[in-house]
C-alpha cells in the first residue's frame, strides 16, 4: 500500500486505532470507514482523536498526514482544529483564515484568540493557569494548589491520572467567559454557571466579576472531575452522570466529597415531597441550560446524592466501576445496574427513600443565587426578607444607622431578626451593628447561626472574623478570614483582617502573605 511505510502504519492500524479512539466494543469497525483512502482515514482519526479530547494522539495523525502533503487543505484545517485544542489559539485563527473558513468554529477559535491574547500563565508538574487580569494572579498559586489536590483525590477515586499538563484559563469577566465558553449571558444569570470543561480544557469566571464571590476552588475542581470522566468514557457519559460524579466530587481535593449545602439538601427534601425532581432526561445537552436557578439547584442535589447513595451502598470504588463502565460502551443505565446489582428502577426508588431521610435543619434556608458584579452593589444583602413584619424592622433599622443613630438600629434589626432568624440579609445587618457597639460575643453567635444556614456565604464569615478578633481570638478569626478569601480573595476588609490576626497571632508567614495580596490589590506593587 502506497505510503504505508513513511506512515508507520497499515490501514488495519488505522482502522483498530479509531476504534479505540470513539469507544466502539473491541472488533467492532468505526463508523464509515471502510472504502476510504489512507489520508481520508487519517482525517477521519485526527478528528475523532480530538472528539474524545485525545489532543498528543490527534498532534501525531495531523503531523503525519501533513509530512505526507504539507498542502493538504483538510490537512491544514485539522491542524487548525487541533492548535486550537493545544491551547495555540492565535495560530489557530491565522491557520483558519488562511484557509478561508466562515463558520461558527472559525468564529469561536477568533473570539477565543482575542480574549487570552494578553495571557499570562503560571505552572505546576501537572497544571498550568492562565490569567489576564493582573488581580487575577492573586489565585494562581491557590488554583494550582486545588488542583494537585484535585489530580491526587481522582487518581484514588477513579483512576485518573492524565499525562502532561491540564490547562486553567480564568476569565476576567463574564462578558469574556461567555465569548469562549458558547453559553450565553442570560444562561450564567440564570444558572449560575460560572465555570465550564470544555475543548479539552478548565474555565472559570474571576470571583472579581461576581457580588459576593463564590466557592471558586470547588468550581474549578468540579472542571477537573469533568475532565476525567469526559476523558475516562471517551465522551460517552450522560449529563447526568457527568454532573452527579462532579457534584460529589467537587470538594474531594479538601477531604469534602459529598458535600451538601443546607439551601439545596432542603430544596431537594421540597422537590422529593411535591414529586417535582428534573428528569435526568431534561438536563441535556447542559445543566446550565434549565430554565432556572432552583431547577439547577435541585438538578445538582439530586444527582450527586444519587453518586453519593451509590458510593455509600456499593462501597468505595462504585463511581470508578460506573464510569469505567461506561467507558467500556454501556449504556448510562446498564453502566449503573452493573454497579448497583439490580435494576435502574430499583436503585431509583430506594435512593428516593434513603434522600427523603436526609437531615433537614436547612429547611428554612433560602437559595442565594449568583449575581454578577455588574448586577447590583457589594454592600447589598443577599436573600430575602419573607416575613413583612421584618422587613418593616430592617427597612426602619436601614434608615437609623444611614443617620448614625447604630445603637437604635441594632435595637430594630434585633426586632427583625427575632421574626426571621433565617434571613442572611437580617442576620449580616445585626451582626454589623453589634460589631459596631463592641457587643462581640452577640455578634460571633448571630454569624455563626448563620454560617449553619449558609456556609458559602462570605458576609457572614466577615462578621465572625471580625467577632472572634474583638474577642481576642486571633486563631478563630484567622480561620474565618480564610473562608471568606475561599469565597472572595479579592475582599479587602477580609485581606485586613487576616493581616490582623496574623500579627496578632505572631505567624510572620502568614502576615507577609497578607501584606502582599494587598499590595496587589491596592495597585502598590512594586
């Protein structure tokens, strides 16, 4: 066969080499492949190699089949495609326009090559991160951090341990996370979507371009488990699964796999009881497709427990067997049944049963969706205020403090609080003004029944902070500092904070670490 030599390979090897790159049972052919030349089953391979995020493998098809006719123009446009997966995106778009291509990937590839072309990276042996914005290197070191945590949870969990390094691009604002990511503005409002796995590669948006931040290590660590089991299945699992295997395994890199916040384990105990669950059916093609935040809320409770009931029944190793499974060509039930030992119906049911028997001391907890920075004001207050007699309060304990009058407002927003002890906007208002009388002990206990309601939430762990320093208590306040900058990095008053019971404390590493955020953040770096 004509140029089989200079290949290194027989069209028998090419046939065997894409049936393994789509996942097809061994022996089975590829889809449409016989009849076709050598170089029209080297394109056929180069793109199912990129399909299934196989990135060094596709490199090594288009590399030959350019050696074999550098001016192959399908050739080229391949590579165009793979320069794009290999992070190369500038070459990309010239390799595309070169070609003429019009279409909605060349667009893609350009409005990508735009939005990273001032990119800055740092790396470690497994990662590498990207940023544009300069505040943004403030979450480099930590974002490497997580994610060799990340690598070394999955590599126990699932078996992952991929070759070279994982790519972290980190958006600076929403507009240019949506330009690259193919969602749009209105689906993150929605959904809260703020991070995404896709072409190969982690996305996240800055917790700058948001409110009040957000648990942004676990967002990235969630990508990463995307990217194993998007990788481990050949792209074959089911939304999902995908999203219930990252659900519970977000929080592995610190020890916190299946992890529940109190406002969606309560929303889910709702859903359960009004018989009003997400089809899992419904949450394709994108969780972040659904029509609301609850619906993404719920979607996300319901299939990491499902991940979670099924991992505590069937032992450690249960989510690794399904997604090996599945990369073995089952089907997304089958895959589950193998697991489970019976049949998808029954492990439905008796996960339905095992969910409704979950603690529920978040019942009164309220949902706090994400909100952009460009949405709102960084002092607003999350939540809402259900109970009119409260609002009435607030609004009255709002107008005392705008006159200075704080001991009076405490005395209202005290009022408020009585009536709506689970309203975080309440809770974050009271706290403040205890703070503000040096009445800490009242303000830790109002913070504190708070961060039970809502851990993620940042307001709160301010207060603490804040709280436990007054009280003297620098190791305490240390520790809540660091959850709020887990949530927004980017807090001022936090980073202050922190600096304060870290001198407090007598920990000079710690301090020094401090006093450089904040030069970075006050634009005084050297």
């Amino acid at each position: 066969m004509r140029g089989a030599k200079r290949w290194g390979w027989a069209v028998a090897g090419l046939l065997a080499l894409a049936t393994a790159a789509v996942g097809a049972p061994q022996g089975a052919a590829p889809r449409e492949v016989y009849g076709r030349s050598e170089a029209e089953l080297g394109l056929y391979l180069g793109n199912e190699l990129l399909a299934t995020w196989r990135v060094p493998e596709a490199r090594a098809v288009v590399d030959r089949l350019l050696a074999e006719n550098p001016r192959s123009a399908p050739a080229r446009a391949l590579e165009g495609h793979v320069l794009f997966f290999e992070g190369r995106y500038a070459e990309a778009r010239g390799r595309l326009k070169e070609l003429g291509a019009k279409n909605a990937f060349a667009d893609l590839v350009a409005a990508t090559a735009e939005a990273t072309k001032g990119f800055r990276s740092r790396h470690s042996e497994h990662f590498e991160v990207f940023w544009a914005h300069p505040k943004d290197e403030l979450l480099a070191g930590a974002a490497l951090e997580a994610l060799e945590a990340a690598r070394a949870a999955l590599a126990r969990e699932l078996g992952f341990e991929p070759p070279g390094r994982v790519r972290l691009e980190i958006y600076p604002t929403v507009a240019a996370f949506t330009a690259v990511s193919t969602l749009t503005r209105k689906e993150v409002e929605t959904s809260g979507t703020i991070g995404l796995c896709k072409f190969d590669r982690l996305m996240i948006t800055s917790p700058r371009a948001t409110l009040w931040g957000y648990r942004w290590r676990d967002t990235v660590s969630h990508e990463y488990v995307h990217l194993a089991v998007y990788r481990l299945t050949g792209g074959t699992a089911p939304i999902w699964i995908h999203e219930g295997v990252a659900k519970y395994l977000e929080g592995a890199w610190r020890g916190g796999a299946g992890e529940l916040e109190p406002a969606s384990r309560a929303l889910l105990a709702q859903r359960l009881k009004a018989g009003t669950l997400i089809p899992l059916a419904a949450m394709s093609p994108s969780v972040a497709k659904l029509p609301t935040a609850e619906d993404t809320a719920v979607a996300f409770a319901q299939v990491g427990t499902m991940m979670g009931f099924l991992e505590a029944e069937r032992g450690p190793g249960a989510l690794r067997r399904l997604v090996e499974g599945l990369g073995r060509g089952l089907g997304d039930r089958e895959a589950l049944e193998a697991v489970w030992g019976g049949s998808f119906a029954a492990f439905e049911a008796t996960w339905r049963r095992w969910a409704e028997t979950l603690p529920a001391e978040g019942e009164a907890a309220q949902l706090i969706a994400l909100k952009l920075a460009d949405q709102g004001k960084a002092e607003e207050d999350p939540g809402v205020i259900p109970d009119p007699e409260a609002r009435d309060f607030a609004r009255l304990g709002d107008l005392l403090r705008a006159r200075g009058r704080g001991p009076a407002a405490a005395v209202e927003y005290g009022k408020a609080y009585a009536r709506a002890p689970a309203a975080p906007g309440i809770a974050s208002r009271y706290a403040l003004t205890l703070l503000e009388a040096g009445r800490w002990a009242e303000a830790a206990a109002v913070a504190e029944a708070g961060l039970r309601l809502y851990p993620d939430l940042g307001v709160l762990w301010h207060r603490k902070g804040d709280a436990a320093l007054g009280l003297g208590r620098a190791a305490e306040a240390a520790a809540a500092y660091r959850e709020l900058l887990e949530i927004n990095p980017f807090h001022l008053p936090g980073r202050r904070g922190l600096l304060a019971a870290a001198r407090a404390a007598k920990d000079p590493t710690e301090a020094a670490a401090q006093e450089a955020a904040l030069k970075v953040l006050e634009g005084n770096r050297p």
